[in-house]
C-alpha cells in the first residue's frame, strides 16, 4: 500500500478538568511520512519522557511520621554562639534582633520538623564565617525593626543600606578571588530568602531584585555541580544538599512570578521519574511531587506566552498535568487538624499533608488558568477556590500560625477568586488572627497584590487615586474593622468603569512589584 494523505475537518468541544473549551474548525493532515508526535512543542527530552505515565501505584516517597515534639532551643548555646560572632559593638543589638526575633520567622516548617534547631545553628556559624551573609542578615534585622518596632529614622535606613551595601561588596570581593563559592551561594540566597519574612509592601529603599540575584545564584549552582548532587541523592542514604533545596524552592515558585521556565526543570523533571525527594516538604511544606508538577506548569505557561504551543497541544497537555496531580494525592484523602490529641503538639506528617493539599488545588487552578477561555466564574474554578478554603480550616491561624508559609497557592486562590467567594472572607479573617504578622515579609505583599487584582477585577470597577501608579498601602483587616467586600466594589457618586480582566502577574508587572511571594 503505497503513502497516503488525508485531510480532516473537525469540530471539537473539550473538556479539561471539567473546564470547557470550544475550538471551532480546524483542519488537519494525516499521513505516512510522518507519525504525529504528542508533545512535539515542549523542549526535546530524553527518550521523549516529559511526563511519566498515570499509574495510582506511583512510587511515593517514604513517610515517616513524627511525634509532636516541639523545637526548644537550647539558650546557652545559643548565646555562647552569639557573643562569638565578630560585629561591632553598635551592630550587636541588631544581630541580637536576628537571632531573637527574626530567626524564628524564616523557616517555620523545619522546625516543625524538628530540624529547626540544626538549621539555627548553622545559620549561627555562617554568620560567624561568612562576611556576606552577616551583612545580609544584620540589614534583614534593620527592616525588621523598621516595620514592626516602628523606627522610622535615617539611622536605620541608614544602617539597612550600610549592610546591604556591604554584603554585596563582599560577594564582589570573593568573586573577584574566584573563592569561597559555597559561602557566595550562601549569601546570595540568603539576600532573596530572608527577605521575604520581613519589610512591609511600600519599602522603597534601592534593592537589587530576587531574580537577578538568583541569576548569580544559578551560575554558581552549576559551578558546584549542585543539580547532579541532587539527582543523585534519594530517600535513604544520600541527602539533597540544603542550598540546592533552598534554591529549587524559590527556583520553582519563583518561575511563576515571572511567567518563565525554572532555571533547573530539567533536574526536576529527573527528579520526578525517579520518584525521589528533594527535601522540599520538609523545609516549606508542600509534597516533592506536587512541586515537580507546578515547575512542568510554569513551563507550559512560558510556553504558552512565547507562542510556542497551539491551543489543541496546550489543552492535552493540561489533561496530562491534571492526571498526574490526581496521581500526587494520598490514598486517605481526608483532612484532619494537624494537633496531637495527647500532647496537644504539631503532628508533621499532618500539617505538611494538609498543606499539600493547599498546594495541589493551588496548583490544579493555576493550570486550569491556562486553558483557553478560562474564565475564573466557571462551576469548576469556583469549586477548587471554596475546597482551598476547606482545606485551610486544617491550618493552625493566628500569628504563630502557618498562614506565612502558605503565601503562593493563597495568592493565586485569591487571584483567581470571585468577588462572592467564601474564600475572600475567610482569608480576611485569618489575617485578623494573625494581627500585625500579616502586614509583613512575602504575606503582606501578597495581600497588597490581591487587593489591586480585586479592584481591577471586579465588575464594575470604580476608580480611586492612585491609579496613575502610585497606590494607597494595603488595608488590612483588623478587629471590628473588616474590609466588606462588595459584589459590586461600587461608590455612591463616583464613576463606573466597565470590567477588565486582569492577571496578577500583570498587576506586578504594571506597578514595578518585583515581588518574590513564596
């Protein structure tokens, strides 16, 4: 039977995570030269594996619950480590401040898992070693009295700028020595972390942005030989180095701040087949998994605004990621609170399941978001916003709560949020519980942005000042004081605009927002 050719003319209604999409007409070619191939748009991988295949029976990595202990440091040797630390003398209140006040802050869900007094100490020696990173953290202390003591002098911005300067000066130093290259990685993403737990929405001091300091953060990874260190490590016996952990967290959530692909998908995408950990539940709370399958989304969402997939590809490809976050979910997929009913402590296993949870539906509306002609009032989009709202219930609140460490999926939740949603409501009474915590770091810049989606989003629109760029700080609720939130947003006696539909990242973009919101 000699080659042959046929040309199909299709009408298609689809429907991906019951969302529906109409592609109208098109037109399509057959034939024996060449097979149509799946995933012919995304990046060439080997052996054309870019996902793996749907099976219930996918490895998962080893659980092991852990009691309910609570992380008690020990004070001594915490002041003992302190009073060794070279700074001066008018420095000192500042690097007491850190250790203090700030420390506890930045990474809640290690010491949960009881690893948050390891993780102290070695912040600890670092600042004793490394020059940057004290630098670093002694002007994160700087903001952090800023923003919560309430120290608004020239001295302090002072003292924010004389460190920020100066860590940035020593990065240059042991770069131009070519030297100390762990320590530089160090630093470097100590500068993008740290500071997401502190500093309020309207600081305007001069910074360099999270993304070109990750930049810089990416050329030493590859220097180190990090992502092959981390292919290598597994579930038993070989551990993921920290920093590289540390980096594919921000590497991951961070890609979708600026609707490009992470830096190391590709080590994510191994990581995924393989079926093996990067230890990122245990330092931020959501399951290796689900992490892998938001990186493969953000790629499909570089792709799509580069004009790389067609509708018809774009949609499959959806299907696929949704699978496989079904894939991620637990046998026992019911939620209870993550307290020890003997002890009354935090369970970790619980606490980093119900998160997960968050994380995955978080994740499910971010890839639904990219189906043509989504629309975020939609039966199927309105249901996962009111099940994350569910789900938080599961979160402890309050300011010693884990509402921080949940900043992504509650902004695009919110994002992509109805102006009727339950969901509004209960995260604003949640920011009540958690009282003056929510004004700050990665949190109160994500309610800054979810406040300027609302007023742009909701239908109709009215204006207010500000709307040349220059916007009001956020208003956040307070007790007796809750931010109603209108059907309409509308003001007697000033003008309606018509609805436009908005996207976050536009709304960060838009307004100079170099925001890092994990």
């Amino acid at each position: 039977m000699g080659p042959y050719e046929v040309d199909v003319r299709t009408e298609r209604q689809l429907y991906v995570n019951d969302v529906p999409t109409r592609i109208d007409t098109s037109f399509s070619t057959f034939n024996t030269f060449v097979p149509p191939q799946m995933h012919a748009t995304l990046p060439h991988m080997p052996n054309d594996e870019w996902l793996p295949p749907v099976t219930h029976s996918q490895v998962q990595f080893p659980y092991q619950p852990m009691g309910p202990m609570q992380f008690v440091p020990d004070g001594q040797s915490f002041c003992q480590m302190q009073l060794s630390i070279p700074v001066l003398d008018a420095d000192r209140p500042l690097l007491n401040h850190f250790v203090e006040k700030v420390l506890r802050l930045i990474f809640p869900i290690l010491e949960v898992h009881q690893k948050g007094h390891e993780r102290a100490q070695a912040i600890l020696q670092s600042l004793e070693t490394n020059k940057s990173y004290l630098h670093c953290c002694l002007s994160v202390a700087a903001i952090h009295v800023k923003s919560t003591v309430g120290v608004i002098t020239e001295e302090v911005d002072h003292d924010i700028m004389r460190h920020r300067y100066e860590a940035v000066a020593q990065l240059c130093k042991s770069l131009n020595e070519d030297s100390k290259h762990e320590q530089i990685l160090e630093a470097t993403l100590a500068m993008i972390l740290f500071h997401c737990s502190v500093g309020g929405p309207d600081d305007h001091l001069p910074d360099i942005a999270w993304n070109d300091h990750f930049h810089a953060a990416t050329s030493l990874i590859n220097k180190l030989e990090l992502p092959n260190a981390l292919v290598q490590s597994n579930n038993n016996t070989v551990q993921p180095p920290f920093n590289m952990t540390l980096a594919s967290w921000i590497d991951i959530l961070g890609a979708t701040m600026i609707g490009k692909s992470p830096q190391f998908a590709h080590t994510y995408r191994t990581k995924h087949l393989s079926g093996t950990s990067s230890g990122l539940r245990e330092l931020m709370g959501c399951d290796d998994r689900v992490m892998y399958l938001i990186s493969e989304i953000a790629c499909l969402d570089a792709l799509k605004a580069e004009g790389l997939v067609d509708d018809i590809s774009l949609c499959s490809h959806v299907s696929a990621l949704g699978q496989q976050l079904d894939a991620t979910d637990y046998v026992d997929k019911s939620l209870e609170h993550p307290y020890s009913a003997l002890s009354g402590g935090i369970r970790p296993d619980q606490l980093t399941k119900n998160m997960t949870a968050i994380f995955r539906l978080a994740a499910r509306i971010y890839l639904c978001s990219l189906v043509p002609g989504f629309d975020r009032n939609q039966a199927s989009n309105v249901n996962l916003v009111d099940a994350v709202r569910y789900a938080l219930q599961f979160i402890p609140s309050g300011p010693d709560g884990y509402d921080r460490s949940l900043v992504w999926p509650l902004l695009i939740t919110g994002a992509f949020s109805t102006p009727f949603s339950p969901f509004r409501h209960t995260l604003q009474s949640r920011i009540v519980e958690m009282g003056d915590q929510a004004e700050f770091g990665s949190f109160g810049r994500m309610y800054r942005v979810l406040e300027e989606v609302w007023r742009l989003s909701d239908d109709p629109i009215t204006p207010i000042p500000g709307l040349d760029g220059t916007l009001p700080s956020p208003t956040f609720p307070t007790p007796g004081n809750d931010v109603p939130i209108s059907p309409t947003g509308s003001v007697s006696g000033m003008r309606e605009l018509k609805k436009r539909d908005v996207h976050w990242r536009d709304v960060m973009t838009r307004n100079g927002w170099k925001y890092l919101l994990i």
